[in-house]
C-alpha cells in the first residue's frame, strides 16, 4: 500500500489551515458487506477459523468496544469477517485517511494520532456507541508488533474502558504475524491464521473493577509470542527468505556486541563485524551455524536488546544523532515532503531541526509511552515519526543502518524511567 506524497516548502506547508474534525459515521451495511467480500480472498488463502468463547453473553444489537491484538494487514479483514454484520466504527491511525478520507469515513473509521494525547477521542467513541449505537474497534497497542509479542498499552485505557461503560470483547489472531511479520517487508508466507472471540468484562465488572484492575485483565489478555506459538504449534514455515528483514529487529550481535551490520541472506542472520552466522529454522528457533547459541528464541533476542538499550540510558552513553528526510502531515490530503534535517535522541528526548533550520521540534521523554515507528512505511522506508496534536514529523533515516527498532525500545525505556523519577521526586516531597 502507498500514500500520496507531494514536495512542498515547509513555511507553505505550516501555514496550511487546521482541517476540520468530523463527527463519526455509522457504516452502511453495503460497506459492511463490501469490507467483508474483499476480505475473503486473504482469508481463504490462510485457511481461516475462529471460535467464540463467552460471545452468548453479548446482546445481538448491543453495543461493545471490541480490542484486537496488533499483528498484520489481515488483522482488519479478520474483523470485518468474524464481526459481520455487527456494526462498528474502527479507531485508525490519521495518516490512513490520506488521500481517501471520503472511504475511510464510510467504512466507519474514526482517525487519531498514535501515542498522542487525544482529549476528543473518547468523546467520538460515545457518540458512535450511544448516539450511532454502533460498536468500536480499537488496536490498543496502536502498533504492530516487531518481534511478535505484545507492544505496552496505555495506562488510560482502564480509565477509558470505565467511562464507556460497555462490554468489551477482545478479537486475538493466531498465525498472522507467522504469516506477514512486519519485518519481513510484504512478502506473505504459507500461515494458516485462527483467532479466539472472547466477551473479556461486561458492564457489571468494569464497574466493580477499578481502571488498574481493568489495565491488568487486558494485559493479561494481550499477552503473546507468535515464535512460541509457531514452536509448540509445530508450524512449518519454510520459505526461502523466512529470514529477509530480521536484522532491523535482530540489530545487535550478541556475539561481538556490534550494532547495525547484521545482514541477512534469505534464511541466514550474519554479524558483518566478527562472522558469526545465525539460522532462522522452519519452527521459528535461531541457531549458530558455528559455536554457542546465545539466543534461539527472537523475542529472548529483543528482549536483551531492550535490557541494553536501557543500561545506556542508565548510563549516559545512548544517543541517537542522524540525518533524515522529512515528511509533514498536517491535514488527510496528503503527505508532504518538505526538507531534510537531524534527527537526534537523548535522555532530554527528541530534538528536529532542518529545512535550512526552519524547522525546530522538541519532545521530552514524558510526551509518549512509546514511539510510532515503522518498516518500510507505505512502501517509503523504514520510519520514526514524532509530533503533537497539531503535526507529526516523519524522519527516514539516510544512512543509519536498523535504528527504528532501538529508537522504540530507547523511548519507551526513557518514558519509564523518567517516570519513575517523577514517581520518587512526589514520594520524597510527600515526606
């Protein structure tokens, strides 16, 4: 999938005017039914099945908010299929709308930011339930996951879920990440793909619940790992570049503790500074070609990653400091290509600067509990995006070698411990 890009000259480009914010649209069932028809191709091709467990207790016409794990582009076909002809209004990244607003607003789409506040977004999903009595669908880790276990949740959505105050019902996939890893750049492997339909809290227990409880249940629930999933499923995955991709995940060697010259070679992970050579199995395990496996598991992998990126930070020796192409979006008309500039990340957080220094934007650490980054975004390239309500900046490095991972993991490791700081600076003052 592509996205409408124009070149334009930033002073132009900051003084366009705010676009308008609609209000939610129920979806016709003719494009209920449309999304559901062209659905049925992918779905047929990953030989789909899904059951419900505990749905009998959701009235036919009742309205709920239903939460879907985040692993592929099928995720939404799965839903529109196993949710038919319920309904709903689907919670969906604002630069989705770009150059079809007028589609996305039938099919039901409600657009917002990612890992931005947005005061008016509960107040959208009412309308939709109470006014449109129409249900919701909402990807609450807002991304896809890199290594094929959960990403964080926000900490408001407890509070969300008790101010709606309708059931909620959680769609959780298995085998779509398998299938179509966001890694691994589009090319689709031979995945059978199922999911589970659970009624996870009605109206009665959120209600006696309080909005950490209910943080707990959806973690709970949220909790995966598609590589053991694929492990204990003895799920066969054999496609000669299985592996293509895995070094913007699998970007430290764990061997010589190099960064950013991991290459890959169709099912192979190779360190281009020390040699050491890694395969991706047809079962989802890495092994070493020659001597000790330091991690057969990728998300064990990742998670050693995420330990050292943290230990830097602790440390003072993280940094990130590099050139970027720019893209702005400011409205859905599209996105527009203003400039180049320096990207740079620290424990003071982000800092932009470009187009012949016009350009300047900071984001403390506090601003996000994670960070929009992505893999060859709209067929573009890999990406990190920041920014407020008002505009969002999307920097592609320009010869940083497999950042986007360790910029998320640096994000959300400095968003706690800032936290945390906060956290002891208030219980030092409350004595």
């Amino acid at each position: 999938m592509k996205i409408k890009v124009r070149e334009t000259d930033y002073e132009k480009v900051i003084s366009l005017p705010a676009e308008k914010r609609l209000k939610p649209k129920r979806p016709s069932v003719i494009f209920r039914t449309l999304l559901k028809l062209l659905s049925a191709g992918d779905l047929k091709a990953t030989d789909f099945t899904y059951q419900n467990i505990g749905m009998e207790r959701l009235g036919r016409y009742e309205p709920c908010l239903i939460l879907m794990n985040h692993s592929s582009f099928i995720d939404l076909k799965i839903a529109s299929t196993v949710l038919y002809p319920k309904p709903f209004n689907i919670i969906c990244t604002e630069d989705g709308f770009v150059g079809k607003g007028w589609l996305m607003r039938q099919l039901g789409c409600i657009p917002t930011k990612k890992f931005v506040t947005d005061s008016r977004l509960v107040f959208e999903m009412k309308y939709a339930l109470k006014t449109l009595k129409s249900s919701i669908l909402m990807y609450p880790e807002a991304s896809y996951s890199f290594d094929g276990t959960k990403t964080p949740l926000p900490s408001s959505l407890g509070k969300c879920i008790k101010l709606l105050g309708v059931p909620v019902v959680m769609i959780k996939t298995y085998g779509a990440f398998s299938r179509d890893p966001l890694y691994n750049s589009l090319q689709l492997r031979k995945v059978k793909v199922s999911a589970d339909i659970i009624y996870l809290l009605s109206p009665d227990e959120i209600n006696a619940k309080s909005a950490d409880d209910i943080n707990a249940v959806l973690d709970n629930a949220f909790t995966v790992d598609s590589f053991k999933w694929q492990q204990e499923n003895a799920v066969k995955i054999d496609e000669p570049f299985r592996a293509e991709g895995l070094n913007r995940v699998l970007y430290k060697c764990p061997h010589c503790l190099t960064e950013g010259k991991m290459q890959v070679n169709g099912t192979s992970v190779c360190c281009m500074n020390c040699g050491k050579e890694y395969e991706l199995t047809e079962y989802g395990y890495m092994r070493a070609k020659s001597g000790e496996t330091e991690f057969c598991h990728i998300p064990d992998w990742y998670s050693w990653e995420r330990e050292c990126v943290r230990n830097e930070i602790i440390s003072g020796e993280y940094s990130l400091d590099v050139d970027v192409d720019i893209m702005m979006m400011v409205n859905t008309k599209c996105v527009y290509k203003v400039g180049s500039g320096r990207l740079t990340h620290g424990r003071e957080g982000f800092s932009l600067v470009g187009c012949d220094d016009r350009l300047s934007y900071r984001q403390k650490p506090t601003a996000s509990y994670s960070l929009y980054s992505d893999y060859f975004w709209y067929e573009i390239g890999d990406m990190i995006c920041i920014g407020d309500k008002d505009k969002s900046y999307y920097c592609f490095p320009k010869t940083a070698c497999d950042i986007v991972a360790k910029t998320r993991l640096a994000a959300e490791e400095m968003y706690k411990l800032e936290k945390a700081k906060i956290r002891g600076n208030k219980a030092l003052t409350a004595k």
